[in-house]
C-alpha cells in the first residue's frame, strides 16, 4: 500500500547560503507574480483569447467526506480545502517553490530549527466574506496540536511526526506537554519548526493539509461541528465556500479579503453533482455546460475523427508515475519456464542489454496512445520535472543527463548484444531460446495489446531461436500479489509513484528486500569484480547520507539511477499522462505547477479561456513552458 507521503506534492528544493551561514527561501515581492499578475487578468477583448465570463463549470460524481482539512486526506476533500485555506508556501507555474502565508524563512545549519517570517494582515473570513480574525504563528501550532492528538483520528499525522521532534511522542501519549514538541510560536509573526532530523524535502512539505494553520479559538469553539458545513469553516485563501449542498453542488467564490487576490482570475468554481459525471462529461462539454471533461479511451475516436471536434481535444498534463519493465533476479515461477535458466540469461549484462535495444518502446506506446506515442516516452525512471537543483532539472544531473536523448531501441547494437551473449551464456551452461515470461493485467486493454506488440518485437529481431516469450494474463484480482511481488515473471512492466518530495524516493522500489525485481540477488558484476547490485546500494547510501549539500545529493543519486539504467536492470518506458485525453476551457500551464499533490489542485493564476484547447495548441503551450521553466529555474538558483 502506498505510505500517505505519496499524497504528498513533490517538485524543487531550493536552499541558498546566507552570510550568516544560515539558509534562507528565496524572496519575492510582497505579491509575487506567479503564477500571473494583474496585469494579465483575463479579457474578452484580449485577443479573444480568455473568455469574458470566468466561470468554471464542472460536473462530479465523488462527494467530499468532510470539510475538516485537519483529519482527511481524500484527494477530493483536499482538492477543495487547497483552494479555501493557505499555506506558508505556494508552488508557482514553473514548480519554483514560492512565498505565501510565510514572507521568508530560513533554516540552521545544521538543518534542524526553520524559522518562518509571517505575512502579516492575512485575515480569517466566514463563509460570506466577514471578517473574523488575523492569521498569526499560533494558528499553525493550533492546527498541529489537534492532528497530534491521538483522539482526533487526523490522517495527516503520520507526516506529521515523522519530521518534527517529538510529535510522534506526543501523538502516542508518551509525553503530555505540547510545548516539548517541535512547533511553537516566538510571537504572532514568527513560527518556528524544529524537525528531529535533518529532512531534505521538508519545504515541500509546507504546502500540504498537514501543515496549514486553522483559527485555535473557532476550532475550540466548534468542537466537533468543525468543518461539517462551509458555516462551519473559516478561509484565509484563494475562494469562500459559498455554497454547498451535498450530492447537489458546491460553490466556490473570490475571496475578495484574500492577500493575492489580483493573481484570482477565475472568479467563481461551480460543481455540480453527478453520479454519471465521467460517462457524460464529453456530451455536457459539448453543450457548453462543463468547462472540463475527460474523454474516455473509448470515445477518443468519435473525437478525433469528427473535425467539428478533433480540435476540441488535447492531452492531460503528465503525471508523475513513472512505468518501466523490470527484470525479475529471483524467478518464482513454475518450472515449466525454466526459472533456474532464467537466473543465467538475466545475471549477463550482454543479454539485458540485447532486450533493451530491441524494445521499440514507441511503437508498443502506440497501442495506448496512437496520436501521439512519444509524448510520455521517457529514459529515466524520475520523470522530468520532478525535482530541481542549481538550476537544474533532476534528469540533467550527473550521468542521468547523457540519458536524455538516448534512443535505446538500436537494431544493430541489439544484434551485436546477442552474439556477446550467445557465448558468454553457452559457456555459463545456458540453453535456448531462454524462455521470458511476461505477464500482464487483464484489466487493461492497452496493457495486452501492448504485450502481443513488446512480443512481436523483441522475437522477430532477436529471434525465436534465442528467446521465447510467454505472456500470461493474470485476472485484476490478486494481481500484484500474484505476479510482481511473487517474483512470478521474467520481465514485466511495472510502475512506481513519489511518496515525498526527493529524488530518493524513485530508488524505493530497487531498496534489498524489496518486491519489484529483487536486484540484490543479482550475480553480475562491473569490470572490477564488483557485484552490480553492491556498487549500486553502495551509491544510494552515500547519495542518502548527504542531507545539508543539496547539490551534491542530487548528483549522487543522478548516477546511481543512471548506473541502474546503463547495465539494464530495467527500462525506462513511459510517465503517467494524468487523464489522458480531455476537452478542456483551461490551459494547466497557467496554473501552480507540481507534479502531483495538492499544488495542482490550486486555481490561482488560471484563466477560462474562449475556445477550447487543441493538440496543437497545447503541445506549443508546453514547449514553451518548459522552455520559461528552464530559465525560471536559473534564476531561482542564482
């Protein structure tokens, strides 16, 4: 099961030296102009490109379980608490970790004690608007108390103590004096966090539920009517709950008391309930009535083939989980597949290495997307655009950079493998064809169109003389227990998701005693004599052990991702393309930027625009963000 980290957003952790020694957060104007400025609010008149009503129009079929931000962590419930509340931080549209409630920060050199500089005349409003009291330092310490009180049930407090000092002691009850926990408040502008270890990504951290503040003396006073109504709720961010029926509708409106409100440019978020929300949602844009719709695999046709709709569509931004195939060193498989044959092929390097060159991974993603199979191809196991450092994405450090425009399918370096590892297992006491067993879930439609294509390919290249592969389809139902984690495969697409805010996160699934392809019992070794598995566990140790240096973590991890690449423990294949297709009022490269989490979620600086967004349009939108980030990330480091 996936830990609650991985609800946590993740993206860039920028720390700059201080003449003091100490670190301090970048700073921005007192209103920032991320993710826009007043400047561009949307116009009619603006070339007829924003729409002159900015109304957002959406229709949902899963019903938020509470408005108490402080207990749950339901993607739902937080999509809408990341728009009534502020943190004391925020992500701007490159991902470049931003002032909010917190004007600056900065943190001991021995990474422990964070000091945060609060905005001041920052106010708690009800429902209508009405002003209520000032958001102070104490209202953080408030929020943390009661999620680390045991018999409030939060979600959120394992993230919580598992940073600060002595909050999971105080969560357990082992100590009963709030004060002795790593959270007070120094005066009504000064807050202060003192962590019990040094934690790389802990700024990221600040954006997520677990750390906004809530009013102590309205949570004192509603008791446990606390956010069961949005009357029972006060707001310091972006919109007021003005409205909220259950399976009815909610309204999201301006909160016109907000400290950034000339970066709100969509002035009123409107969901109307549904239970058939996702099977209607293409007919309700076509009527005007949505702003938004997912367009299921099974309609994207209709679409793409109608011209009154193929420019309607566009592609969802990309995600974060990122899918590769593994190869499996502890084969748990019937003896019909030649398990113990298995271990000889899998443990030569020359072998993996003729499989990955003969993997056409853009032709395999063509059974999933056929439109556009490129688009989430990838060549690391971190997508681009997780993290930053220096200026630099993540997937342009150290050795992971030389990945970057390799095509690894290569028909004549796949032959030249081959032969290498004809002889070198023919001498190891190998038989072939060695027999690959490759199983995948019925549930997926793409997923077994995809195995026959990956099948076709690797046997007509390689030859069936020299491999042999089985798919196996295995029903939804007990099918990660019984494939991956069972070590029944071969070789097999897998995938994986960030649980926190650092690229350590992605070396999970290859940790010893893990379950995904077990590459601690790997036999093959570098030029040294060296076990691969030992160089590389040697690597992440050390990449794990450096918590203060930023940049050189990242370098450290960088190559030993790139050395688990280079000798073919797995392939690198595609990053999750969030919801696919859709038909879509809203450009996301407008909007916060992280690449997951409750950042995305946010609506500050998005625009409704007055047509709908096409392919065309949204792959030169990308360009060019990815372009402005690339320079936006300079700037951050300099």
């Amino acid at each position: 099961m996936k830990k609650l980290l991985s609800l946590l957003l993740v993206l860039v952790m920028i720390l700059t030296a201080c003449s003091n020694g100490e670190t301090q957060a970048p700073q921005t104007p007192e209103t920032p102009e991320t993710p826009g400025s007043a400047e561009e609010q949307p116009e009619g008149t603006d070339g007829g490109k924003y729409a002159e009503e900015q109304v957002y129009k959406y229709t949902y079929a899963e019903e938020i379980t509470t408005l108490n931000y402080l207990i749950n962590t339901t993607w739902v419930d937080m999509s809408v608490a990341a728009n009534l509340i502020d943190a004391l931080a925020q992500y701007d549209k490159y991902g470049i970790l931003q002032p909010a409630l917190a004007e600056s920060w900065k943190v001991s050199e021995d990474g422990l004690e964070w000091t945060f500089n609060l905005r001041k005349g920052v106010m708690w409003v009800d429902y209508e608007g009405n002003e209520i009291a000032e958001t102070t330092a104490h209202d953080f310490v408030s929020s943390a108390k009661y999620i680390l009180t045991k018999a409030n049930e939060s979600e959120s407090a394992n993230l919580v103590y598992s940073v600060i000092k002595n909050a999971e002691e105080y969560f357990n009850e082992e100590i009963t004096d709030f004060s002795q926990v790593g959270v007070r408040a120094e005066d009504d502008y000064t807050l202060v966090y003192t962590l019990k270890k040094p934690v790389p990504y802990f700024e990221s951290m600040l954006t997520y539920v677990s750390f906004f503040p809530v009013y102590g003396p309205f949570l004192e006073e509603m008791g446990d009517q606390f956010g069961t109504a949005n009357s029972t709720l006060l707001y310091n961010g972006a919109y007021l709950l003005t409205e909220f029926e259950p399976q009815m509708q909610r309204l999201l409106t301006k909160n016109e008391a907000y400290w950034d409100k000339d970066n709100i440019f969509v002035k009123e978020l409107n969901y109307k309930y549904n239970k058939e929300a996702s099977a209607l949602g293409g007919e309700l844009f076509k009527r005007g009535e949505v702003s938004h719709a997912i367009i299921p695999p099974a309609n994207l046709d209709e679409w793409m083939t109608n011209p009154e709709l193929k420019d309607k569509v566009s592609p969802d931004r990309l995600g974060t989980y990122t899918f590769f195939y593994a190869f499996n060193f502890k084969p748990n498989f019937d003896a019909e597949y030649e398990p113990d044959n298995w271990k000889i092929a899998v443990n030569n390097s020359n072998f993996r290495k003729s499989i990955m060159s003969s993997f056409n991974r853009v032709a395999s993603m063509a059974t999933e997307d056929p439109y556009n199979p490129e688009f989430r191809i990838i060549n690391t196991i971190t997508p681009p655009n997780f993290a930053s450092q220096d200026g630099l994405d993540f997937t342009d450090t150290g050795n992971l950079a030389k990945l970057n425009d390799v095509n690894f399918f290569n028909e004549d370096e796949a032959k030249a493998y081959k032969e290498k590892a004809v002889e070198e297992l023919t001498a190891a006491g190998a038989t072939f064809p060695v027999k690959i067993l490759m199983p995948y879930n019925t549930n997926s439609s793409y997923w077994a169109n995809e195995a026959q294509v990956v099948k076709q390919q690797l046997e007509t290249l390689l030859g069936t003389d020299y491999i042999q592969i089985t798919l196996l389809p295995h029903a939804p139902t007990g099918f990660l227990d019984g494939t991956r984690r069972a070590g029944n495969y071969s070789f097999m697409k897998v995938n994986w998701g960030p649980d926190y805010a650092d690229p350590q996160t992605y070396t999970d699934p290859f940790e010893r005693d893990g379950n995904y392809n077990f590459p601690e019992y790997t036999t093959d070794v570098n030029a040294d004599g060296k076990n691969l598995y030992d160089v590389y566990e040697a690597m992440i140790n050390e990449a794990k052990a450096e918590v203060i240096d930023l940049s050189k973590r990242y370098q450290l991890f960088a190559d030993a991702e790139a050395m688990l690449i280079d000798n073919a423990f797995v392939v690198p294949y595609n990053v999750s393309g969030g919801d696919g297709y859709v038909a879509s009022m809203v450009l996301p490269f407008e909007r916060p930027y992280a690449p997951f989490g409750i950042a995305t979620m946010t609506w500050k600086g998005a625009k409704i625009l007055a047509d709908p967004i096409s392919m065309e349009e949204f792959e030169a939108a990308q360009e060019e963000w990815q372009a402005e980030r690339n320079e936006a990330l300079k700037e951050a480091a300099n």
